[in-house]
C-alpha cells in the first residue's frame, strides 16, 4: 500500500505562499496523486492532482518529482479561508486494492492575520 | 449540477440498534465509495462499488456492517447491533468511472453517526 506521510500542522500568514509535502514511499506504477482540502462538518474537497511533473490549476500547483515518491502542494498567496486540514492520497481503486484509498491524518494548515 | 448528498445529517441511536445510512451519488457516476471518519483522523476506506456490485469491501471492518446498491445509484450502508466505537462520521464518495488512479472522488457531507 502507498502510504503517505504529512506534516501534523503547519502554521502561515495571509498573503504567504504554502508548500505541504506528502511522502509516498511505495508508490505504484498506476497509481495517481491527490490532494484534498477538508472544512470542519464537510467532507473532503478536491484541490488537485497528477501523476507526474508540474499540475497547476485556479487554485494550487502540484508538484512531483522524478522518483514520483514525494510531492509538494503549493499554495499561493493563501487567506484566512484557506485555513483547513489537507490530504494527500495515493492510490489506483481499479488497478490495485481500493483499501489504497485511505487517507492518512492530513496537515492542519493555520493561516494567521 | 448537485453534489453527493447523504441523509440523514445527523443519527443518534442507542447500543444494540439498527441503522441505516443513504447515499445519493453525483448522477452518472459508477463508482461508490464509503468511507469513516473518527475525530481528529482521515477518512478510513469501508466499501467501493462498481455498478450494483461490490468491488472491494475490504474496509468494512465486520459482518454488523452492511452495503448495498441495488439499481447503480443510491447506496444504502447498514450497520447492525451498533456500538458506541461505532460512532463517527460516515462520508459517501462517488466518481465517473473508477476505473483510473485519475478518477476524481467527489463527497457528501457526511452522516454523524452517534451511538449512545
């Protein structure tokens, strides 16, 4: 299973840019990468994802390395609404086991005035 | 266009009690998922559906849990004899196909399942 591994929290102020990385050492060949944003009483939020390289969309950049056993979401310029828990996820549900698609504990991001 | 809803919002119910937690999926999408989330945790993968069948019920973590999707839409998950560990809240997903790692997952809001 691709586990992944995130910082607990990270704290921030408006206007600066965020990077939270997420490791995923055992990652498989098929297997893509996503980030969620969750609201306290929501469910989670697509943020972004890819596979490879450099994605970047209205909201956020991801980006993957090589080795594809990391990757880093990237924040610009984030506000106080930005304040939530992020989680990345690893995993293919058709190709592999969708007991894959398990979240791990996520990064409380904090932006502070 | 509407989102995953799942009703109810909040269940409270006794020890020993049956329940029954519904998911309406975004219109369209095959795939289904169910997920459990504990306090200050992730969501905790319970059962994927393909169509009307189960294609990983791995998650589910015994036989009290229960999930159905008779017609390829709205799901059901039924949790029989509950117990207060079982108190949490129970996300529902659904994404076009699931037949990619690049299948997007979108949630409900979730059910806040409380057992006294």
């Amino acid at each position: 299973l691709a586990k992944t591994t995130q910082p607990i929290s990270m704290d921030s102020y408006e206007g600066q840019e965020v990077n939270i990385t997420c490791s995923h050492n055992n990652i498989a060949t098929n297997d893509y990468i996503t980030w969620y944003q969750q609201f306290p009483s929501q469910g989670p939020r697509f943020i972004i994802q890819g596979y490879k390289t450099k994605v970047t969309n209205e909201v956020a950049s991801l980006f993957i390395p090589a080795d594809r056993k990391s990757s880093t979401l990237s924040l610009p310029r984030v506000s106080l609404s930005d304040t939530a828990v992020y989680y990345c996820l690893v995993g293919d549900p058709w190709g592999g086991s969708a007991r894959q698609l398990t979240f791990g504990s996520g990064t409380q991001l904090t932006v502070l005035p | 266009g509407a989102g995953v809803s799942q009703t109810p919002s909040n269940k409270v119910t006794e020890k020993g009690k049956y329940v029954e937690l519904r998911c309406d999926p975004i219109s369209g999408h095959t795939a289904l998922y169910w997920y459990r989330q504990s306090l200050g945790q992730g969501p905790e993968f319970l059962i994927y559906f393909q169509g009307t069948g189960a294609a990983d019920d791995s998650g589910l973590p015994n036989d009290r849990f229960f999930a159905v999707r008779p017609e390829g839409s709205v799901s059901t998950l039924k949790i029989q004899r509950t117990e207060r560990g079982d108190s949490a809240v129970y996300l529902c997903a659904s994404s076009r196909s699931g037949r990619s790692g690049a299948d997007t997952q979108y949630f409900g809001p979730g059910t806040r399942l409380t057992v006294l």
